[in-house]
C-alpha cells in the first residue's frame, strides 16, 4: 500500500506544479478538481493503511471474540 500512496503523492506534485503554470480559466479549475480528488484518495488510502495496521496488531482478539459470540458447531 505504501508503494500507491507514495506514487499519489508524486502525482500530486506534478499536477500542483501544473496549476501553477496554467491562467485562470476551465482547465486550471479542472486540474484543481482533480488535485482535489487525488488528495482525497491519499487520504483515504492512507486511513484505510491504518485500520489495517491496527486490526492486524489486534487479530487475536478479534478472533476470540468472533468465536466467543458464534462458536462453531460440529456436524455428524
């Protein structure tokens, strides 16, 4: 996941650089929108790498507490 993230982050600055160069007007406003999007998708990547982390730390318990409210049943 870090490979994305770090490749978004790349783009993120060509596209700054891109606004920066571009007059005011529909394209740089549509750039604009699209480094909104591409920061949003950072974001969230990076929130979900998170979680992951997290629930990997704590997979154990999660387990136990998954089979403690629904144990297996045997079949015949």
């Amino acid at each position: 996941m870090e490979f994305a993230i770090n490749k978004l982050k790349e783009d993120e600055i060509v596209l700054m650089k891109k606004i920066k160069s571009l007059k005011d007007g529909k394209p740089k406003w549509s750039a604009s929108k699209q480094l909104d999007e591409l920061r949003m998708a950072i974001k969230l990547l990076e929130r979900y790498d998170s979680i992951i982390e997290t629930e990997v730390e704590h997979e154990d318990e999660i387990l136990q507490e998954i089979f403690i409210n629904n144990p297996p049943k045997a079949m015949a």
